[in-house]
C-alpha cells in the first residue's frame, strides 16, 4: 500500500540532501511523521497546506517501512499512518510536485486506485 505524505520544497530537498528526515515542524513537534491515505491527503492538503505553492507529493510503499508505522486515530475519527522514526529517501517510492490550481491542490488521477495496490 502506497501512503502520501505532502513536503514543502525545502524539506524534499533537505530529504534528498540529508538521506533522511524527522519531518516538516509539526512532525517534529508531535514525536512523528504524519502521512495521509489517497483518500485522506486532498483534506490533509486543505487543512494544513491551504494556499501553498511549490509542495511534493511523496508516495510512500508501507512494505518498505518497519514496525515503526502505527495506524492511529486522529481527524474525524479515521485511522491516519504515523511514522516513528526519521523518514527516510530510500523510504519513498516516487515524488512527484502537487501543483495548485485556482486555490485546490491538484492531486493526480487515479491515485485511489494506484495507492490500493
């Protein structure tokens, strides 16, 4: 299963540069790196990226992350993937930018489906 997680320019580039990272501020703050399913990130990307330009979105295969993944309970009641440990490049399956288009985030078609498998 992929999940997603959503990086402003500097932390993607400081993920490639440093191999790994603890995550954006509120990560850090929280003790762990959040991540969004395809069906949770367009919300995640309205709460918390209202507006932004420049963000990547990083898909993220769980079959590549260890124990350190929990499903926890957060926003309305949904199970959320948390990370705790850095995440790490080798970590993300691809990357590729979340442009925005008269105010919403634009999020490629068929990420549902090609997050299932």
């Amino acid at each position: 299963m992929i999940i997603l997680k959503i990086f402003r320019a500097d932390e993607w580039a400081a993920l490639r540069r440093d191999g790994a990272s603890p995550g954006a501020p509120i990560d850090i703050a929280d003790g762990f790196v959040h991540f969004s399913t395809a069906k949770q990130a367009a919300e995640t990307a309205a709460k918390h990226f209202s507006g932004e330009t420049d963000l990547m979105l990083l898909g993220v295969d769980t079959d590549r992350l260890d124990t350190s993944l929990k499903w926890e309970v957060s926003r309305g009641d949904q199970l959320f993937p948390h990370l705790y440990r850095p995440l790490r490049l080798d970590d993300v399956a691809w990357a590729q930018p979340l442009p925005l288009v008269n105010g919403t985030h634009q999020f490629p078609v068929g990420l549902d489906e090609a997050c299932a498998e």
